[in-house]
C-alpha cells in the first residue's frame, strides 16, 4: 500500500511539473525594457510581478524567471536572502542582471564604468552562432567588479572586428555573464541591448536565444521579427530608391544641423566654451534640449564623438572646425537650391561671415605682410595650425556655396587662400602635411616655396590640386597649372606601393580622384584618362551590389594608422574601422563621402558610363543607411562613419581614438554627402556648377601682392 501512495504522490509531481507551460515566463522589473518587447512579439506569455519573493513563492515548479534592473546603473537589484534556496527547491529556472552583492558575489559594491571595453565570449556553452572570443559591443557597460569562476562572457578592451584576435592578451577581463546552479547572473544590464545600442544584433540575438532557451528548457527558433531597434537605417538593402527618396535624404541631411543643435546660440556660448576647453578632448554631453539651436551666425559645431552612453545618447564633439564651416555652408545652400528653399542660404552665409570673423582667418592670417597671410588655421583653438586639405575643403565649400546662392562676395578671400596654399606649396607641388605658424613666420613662405619636398599622400595634398586646376581655368595662370601636374605625375609613378595611407589605401584612391579628373577637364588627354581610370578602376573593385565601399588596408610599411597592433593598442589614436582586407566595412568619413563626390566629377570630366554606374549605386546606397531615428533626435538624418553591408547595420571597430565608428561629422561626412547628392539630382558636376564664378576679376591684383617676384 505505501508504495503504491508514493507513486501516486511521485505521479502527481511529475504530472505538474511537465505540465508547466514552457510558453510563459515570470518577470520582476519594468515592461519597458528591449527584452520585454522582443519576447512579447515571440509569443510568451509574461507574467509581472513587483517583488522578487511574492513572485517566487506564487510560481510553479520548474517556470522561468527574470529579475531586470530597472534603476540601472544608479541602483543594483537587492535579492532576498531567500531567494536561492527558494528557487532551488522549486527548480525555478532564472536570469538576474545587475544584483547586489550575495553569498558568492562579493564586490565591495564597486562598478565598473567602460568605454572601449566589449564584452566577449570565453565559454563554448554557445554553439557555433557564438563561439570563443566572438565580441559583442556594449556600449558605457557599468559592469560589478567580482571574481567568478568559469565566465561566459566577460568585459575587455580586446582589437578586432567580430572576434578578439589577440585573445585576452594583456588586458584585464571582467566577468559579465555566468552560470549559477539553474540559473543566469549578468553583472550589468543587458534586458535594453536595444536602448544601448549592442551590437551586431545577430551575436546578441544568439545570446539571448541560448539564456531564454535554457531557463524555459526549450530549443525554440526565434523570429526576431519584433527585435527593437532605435537607431537604424532608412532603407533595407533591397529597397529601390527614388528620387524622392533621395530628395527626402538631403533635407533630413541639413535639417539634422538645427535638429541636433549644432549652431551654436549666443546664449549658451559658455556651455560650448566649457566642453570644448583648450581643444585636445573637446568631448562633453549632447546639447541640452531645452537649449535653442542657433543660426550660424556663432558657428557650427563638428558633430559627434562616437561614445554612447548606456541610453544610446552619444557624447558631442563641441569643437569649431574652420573646414566644417565651410563645407556646411556648401550644404546649405546645395539644399536651398534644390529644394527651392531660400530660407538654408542665411544660415549658409551666416557660416562663411563667421569662418571670415573668427580666428580662424584673423591675426597673422588677415595680415597682408604676414607669412600666412590666407591661410586658414585648423581650429579656433588651434588657428596657427594649417592643414592643406583642411584648406582645401574648406575653400572648395564656400565656392560651392556662391555658385549655388549666385553670389561672389568672397572671391578675395578665395584667392587669398589658394594663393596662400600655392606660395607655402614646393617645387615639386607637395607641401607636406601641416605646417605651423612658428615655423612659418620664422622661416617666411620662400622657404617652403623653394623646398623640394615630396610627400606621396593624397589625403593630405591631392586635393589642393584639384584647387589649383579649378583656378587656373578660370585665369590661365600657368604656374598653377605646371605645379599640379608635376605632383600628379611624381604621384601616378608612386602608385601604390610608394603611397602613403592614414587610415587605408581606399580613401587614399578618393582623394586622388578629383584633382585627375579636373586634370582631365583642363587638358583632355590619353595619359591623364589612363591617370584616372587606373585609380577609379582600382576603387571600383571593392565597390559590391550594394553600393557599399569596402574598406582596404595597403601595404603595412606605408601606413600611418594600420591595424590595431595589440588589446592594449585599442582606442590609443586614430585607426582603421577593419582588421584585415576583405572585412565588409563602408567608410564615410574617410572614403565613401570624398569618392562620392570626386566619382561624380570623373563621371562628368569623361562621360564614363561605368563610373556613372557607380555613382548612381553608391549615391542609393548612402541614402539607404542614412539614420533613422525615432526616439533620439539628434542622430535622426545623419551618418555614422562606420556601416557592415553585410550585416546592414552600424558596426565596426572603433579603435579610433577621435573618431571612431559612430562618430558624425557636419563637415567631412554630413556636408559633402548632402552636397554631391544635390549634384547627382541636378545631373551637373560642381566644375559644372562653379564655371561662371568671376574669381578671376581681382586675380591679378591679390596674386601679384602674394607672390612679389615669383609672380
């Protein structure tokens, strides 16, 4: 008789037990989080609870539980000395984040705060989806400080793409995610992946397969067709574009200035001045929204760093940059002609007038008898630095932008700055690839003028050649001319190997594009179509079905910034978004935006189908993965640097120290995007666009002051 009470008894048990609905899942926390939207739209049944031991206690043998942080990261999530042995007896399958100290978590309350470091796998328990040392981005992770044995998944500042390639070499490793009796402990947040911008969305969708999996005691194929997302892009890779589509783009793309409140008001000048400090880390939080946007007239701010917060808000970069002034302005007023809006020119001349007022273009700059007299100095916090490409884009932006608005009131200062660049240019055509003004006023611009430099680095020197070429047909200064070419041919006969990159080999082809093809619209010959072909040609093979630019890294004894060397090398200077040739990574800070551009005046110079082609795909491609935002309305129209067209998503290495792969820029990205889209819908290139100027009206008077006797 006993026996057959006990198997009654143990039937009942196992009857209830099994009879559990694996579809439901018990949650103590907030409806609002990322988690609670992807496993509503698969289907659970979620049941909420306020308190950790009522839920406990009232749940059934062998149902799952989730414990998510809803005070994070100010507050950890206290769990009832009760808890364990309650869930143990009762098989209660669970996942916590972000918990206060208990026996067997012992931190002495200290958290983490990260920045560069990403979170990676150090278990196999994942499968292949998610093997060891995969990475999975976790952006300003407040993570418990512990000792744990036997991590999933811990925190690290490790190089590489999608797996850290060194390993763990070097660097300390925080645990993050591990295994407890029948359940999960996540030693930070991870319920709002969506919210904190993880990434790539497929590691972490695997992730979170394998813990809902577990604690449900299923093997489940999930849809994620209801995966949040807050920041994406606009278009999927598939979509068609339209040209209203990409009218559409360009006015997201300008409106995105005042949205984000890059213009600086008067009325929060020191808010500006107190992140932007002496220059060297000019980071600081996004704008506050209360603050009103202003109208140009105090300048534009460079955009942002690529840091994000744990609420997917990203630092600001509040810095004034000379070119970004005039690249914006050239923005602007591409999109009042298009659009037929007037209203984007006052903000546009508002640009110009303050890159001319501010000191950037004052002191030694202003001084008809100073050595760098038009030049246009870096920064306003370090005007006495002169980039020539910096110059360039700038100078290339304000021309622009009177062609569109039909003026001339800047012709002199335009002069005087190609002039300044011409007489600091040497013998050979090259400048090299700054220069101070130390030096400048110490030695006067003969000294430079007169030198034999050669510095085969189109990033830094091709596209004052572009400038000199689009001057000397306008006036038919020859030395403009014989100067432009004897560099082109120094660096044609250095292709490639002799090159040298910054960040890659590809945005080095970009830069090169535009002064061959002005060379072919100035003289039209084989050689200089060869010239051009040989580049875009060589461009063009890394551009896929997309659109997309991939990224390409040349020869290791060349470049400035290759691969990241080492864990602890991560995030130290400037750097490429890829580790090795053949990752599926666009650059449009470096690469995509100036090929944009320069392929579009190749296009025109030659009438190259192919290269029209190309155009027209990369200009659908850089309107599908403009952002797309709804919940934070500062990235809302614009474009990161970084994009995997594989993926289709925001992801890349961001070992860059400045800026790095979600960084933005109202210049260099932003600006000479909207601009040549502009181009592309008007069917026109800015040769085109730019050939009626009267610049040379006062050439002869302003270039004679210049070069006395060299002229």
């Amino acid at each position: 008789m006993y026996r057959h009470w006990l198997f009654i008894v143990l039937s009942i048990l196992i009857t209830s037990c099994t009879s559990v609905s694996k579809e439901k899942i018990h949650i103590v926390g907030s409806q609002n989080t990322d988690l609670f939207q992807w496993l509503n739209g698969e289907g659970y049944d979620l049941v909420f609870h306020n308190d950790i031991m009522p839920a406990v206690e009232g749940m059934n043998i062998g149902e799952a539980l989730l414990v998510l942080s809803t005070e994070y990261p100010k507050n950890r999530v206290a769990i009832p000395d009760a808890f364990f042995s309650t869930v143990e007896e009762k098989n209660i399958k669970y996942f916590i984040e972000y918990p206060e100290d208990f026996e067997g978590l012992e931190s002495n309350g200290e958290v983490l705060k990260t920045r560069l470091e990403r979170a990676v796998v150090v278990s196999d328990q994942f499968g292949n989806g998610l093997p060891p040392m995969k990475i999975l981005g976790i952006n300003d992770c407040h993570v418990i400080t512990s000792e744990v044995n036997d991590p999933l998944v811990v925190v690290a500042k490790v190089a590489g793409l999608d797996s850290a390639v060194y390993g763990l070499e070097g660097v300390p490793a925080y645990p993050l995610l591990y295994k407890k009796d029948q359940g999960f402990i996540a030693l930070s947040k991870l319920s709002d992946f969506a919210k904190g911008r993880f990434g790539p969305e497929a590691q972490w969708q695997a992730l979170w397969s394998y813990i809902i999996n577990e604690i449900t005691l299923q093997d489940k194929q999930f849809s994620f067709d209801t995966w949040p997302r807050v920041v994406e892009p606009s278009f999927d890779a598939s979509e068609n574009i339209t040209r209203k589509d990409k009218i559409n783009s360009v006015k997201k793309g300008v409106d995105w200035f005042e949205k984000g409140k890059f213009y600086i008001a008067e009325d929060w000048k020191d808010y500006w001045l107190k992140y932007q400090g002496d220059g060297t880390n000019p980071i600081g939080p996004p704008v506050p929204e209360d603050f009103q946007s202003g109208d140009g007239t105090e300048g534009l701010l460079e955009g942002h760093s690529s840091n994000i917060f744990y609420d997917g808000t990203q630092q600001y970069r509040y810095w004034i940059r000379a070119d970004v002034q005039g690249e914006g302005a050239y923005a602007l007023a591409a999109a009042a002609s298009l659009l037929d809006d007037p209203a984007y020119n006052l903000p546009a001349e508002n640009l110009i007038e303050f890159l001319y007022r501010e000191n950037l273009t004052t002191g030694p700059r202003s001084d008809p008898d100073s050595a760098a007299y038009g030049l246009i100095g870096w920064s306003n916090t370090h005007p006495f630095v002169y980039y020539g490409d910096d110059n360039a884009r700038a100078i290339l932006g304000v021309i622009g932008a009177m062609a569109h608005m039909q003026k001339e009131a800047w012709n002199d200062e335009m002069i005087a700055g190609i002039m300044a660049n011409f007489r600091t240019t040497g013998k050979n055509g090259f400048r090299g690839s700054r220069l101070n003004n130390t030096n400048l006023q110490r030695l006067g611009w003969k000294h430079y003028w007169n030198q034999e430099t050669i510095n085969p680095a189109p990033h830094f020197e091709s596209w004052m050649w572009a400038i000199y070429l689009w001057l000397y047909d306008k006036t038919g200064y020859e030395p403009l001319l014989a100067k432009s070419k004897k560099a082109i041919e120094i660096m044609m006969d250095k292709y490639p190997e002799e090159w040298h990159w910054t960040n890659g080999i590809q945005q080095e082809r970009a830069r090169m594009i535009l002064p061959l093809a002005w060379l072919v619209k100035v003289e039209d010959t084989p050689e200089h179509r060869e010239w051009l072909d040989r580049i875009v040609s060589k461009l063009l093979e890394n551009q896929v079905e997309s659109g997309a630019i991939m990224e390409e890294l040349g020869g290791a004894d060349k470049g400035k910034y290759g691969r990241t060397a080492s864990n602890q090398e991560y995030g130290l200077h400037e750097a490429p978004l890829i580790f090795e040739n053949g990752d599926p990574i666009a650059d449009m800070l470096y690469t995509s935006n100036f090929a944009f551009f320069s392929l579009n005046e190749a296009a025109h110079a030659t009438g190259n189908p192919v290269y029209f082609e190309a155009l027209e795909k990369l200009s659908d491609f850089l309107t599908r993965i403009q952002v797309k935002s709804k919940t934070i309305k500062d990235l809302d129209g614009a474009w990161f640097r970084a994009f995997d067209y594989e993926r289709w998503e925001y992801w890349a290495s961001n070992a860059d120290a400045g800026w790095g792969a979600w960084g933005t820029l109202t210049g260099w990205t932003q600006s000479w995007i909207v601009a040549t889209q502009v181009l592309v819908l008007q069917d026109q290139s800015y040769w085109d666009l730019t050939k009626t100027s009267k610049i040379a009206d006062t050439f002869e008077q302003k270039s004679s002051l210049m070069l006395e006797e060299y002229k």
